[in-house]
C-alpha cells in the first residue's frame, strides 16, 4: 500500500476539537472511511453526524483517497 | 443570479440596486436576523463559519436550481461570516421578477435550500457565559466511544455502498 499524504481542513466544532484549522496526514489508507478512522482512532472527534467533501465537492465516504487529496469532514450545518 | 460571502455588514441598499429589470414587476427580498434567543436561552450574540470553497459552489447551485425552477429574472443571495449581534442580517436574499408568486417562491426556495445544505456553521453565545455550535450537540446516548466495536460499527455506517 502507498502512502499518501492527505490535507484535512476543519472548521466549526472540529476545528476547536482538534485545535488547528489545517493539517497534513501520512496515510496508508485507500478509501475516506477507512482514513477517517485512523484519524478518528487517534483524535477522538465528537459524536456527531458527518458528511465528507474531497477537492471541495461533495463526495461519499466509500469514495477513494489518492496523494495529494484535500479532504474536509463537515458537521451538520447551520447557515441562515 | 450571484451568491457571495461578506465579512462585512451586509450594504442592503447596493445589493438590492443591483437588482434592477425593467421587465421585473415584483422585488422580493427576504433578511435572516440574529434573534436575541434560541430554544429557551437569551442568545448575546453569533459566530458564523464559512467552508467558503464548498459554500459558493453549493450556494451556486441553490441558485440556478431556482432560475431553473422558477420564471424569475434575477436573484442574490449575501450571506454573513464572522461575528454578528443581536439584530445584525446574517443573510440576505433578493428576488426580481416579472410577477410576484415566482418571487415568493424563489425566495423561500433559496433560503430554505441555502440553510440546509451550505457548510456554514454558526456558534451562539448565551447569557449564561455558555456557547454551542448550533445542530452539532453531541448525542446524549453513549456510543461506547472507546470500545472498538462501536468505532467499527461507526466506520461501516460509513462506508455502506463500497463498491
């Protein structure tokens, strides 16, 4: 497996949990749900329901990871 | 039909003016407020957050599903980012049209969508010296969040339909 170097930005509620806006992962994982997990085993992210966006489009969570990929966790939201 | 983002009160008199047709004969504009409560607490005062890139490009799409959906002639939609009191407009919606239904309906249309699918997140502050990101309270069950079976059953939620 290769690893990959994914950047996750966080905003809202996720970006005060982790404490940091932006970050970059060195992952071995091949798909996002797969990625979230390990990031999740690690940080510990509030119960809360998700919805993902890769390269700033809207994407499911099966979906394939490749190097240099930008993804995005988002919390339910609440414009308006 | 345009959608942007201000980290600056919102100038209500020039967004509107650039809604201006003479074949409109309806203008509707609708103004979301910050409200001095929410769900029984006195609220002092709103943080909002924009995940801008995915924010306009969904907003984008709200609005030509509504130049699609409805006969308007042009709509805007500014929403606000940053921190915001009582009273301040946090989103701004305007319609122009030849008649007044169409507006009506793409009003509503656009800022129903706007709130539901647009990642912008705002925290409110409370009078209690309290805060929360509004729809994000965790859940009240217990997930059984450090055995690693409820991480596994969490993790294929997820991933149902890998193909």
């Amino acid at each position: 497996m290769a690893k990959k170097t994914i950047q996750v930005n966080y905003f809202a509620i996720l970006r005060e949990k982790r404490g940091v806006s932006s970050e970059q992962c060195e992952t071995e994982a091949d798909f996002i749900a797969q990625f979230y997990k390990e990031l999740n085993d690690k940080y510990d992210f509030p119960e809360i329901p998700l919805r993902v966006a890769k390269n700033n489009e809207f994407c499911r969570w099966d979906e394939d990871i490749h190097d240099g990929d930008v993804l995005v966790f988002i919390p339910p939201v609440a414009g308006g | 039909m345009l959608f942007e983002l201000s980290e600056k009160k919102i100038d209500i008199q020039a967004v509107s003016d650039k809604l201006a047709n003479n074949e409109a004969g309806a203008f509707v504009s609708f103004e979301g407020r910050v409200r001095n409560h929410n769900e029984g607490k006195s609220v002092l005062r709103l943080d909002y957050e924009a995940y801008p890139e995915l924010a306009i490009k969904e907003a984008e799409k709200v609005m030509a599903e509504a130049k699609e959906q409805f006969p308007i002639i042009d709509a805007i939609c500014v929403h606000r980012t940053g921190a915001l009191e009582i009273g301040d407009i946090a989103v701004w919606v305007g319609v122009l049209s030849r008649h007044r239904g169409e507006a009506f309906d793409a009003c509503r249309y656009i800022i129903d969508q706007i709130k539901s699918r647009v990642p912008i997140w705002k925290k409110e502050f409370y009078a209690d010296n309290s805060s929360v990101w509004v729809n994000c309270a965790a859940c009240s069950h217990d997930h059984g969040r450090k055995s690693k079976s409820a991480t596994v059953e969490k993790v294929s939620h997820r991933s149902e339909g890998k193909k």
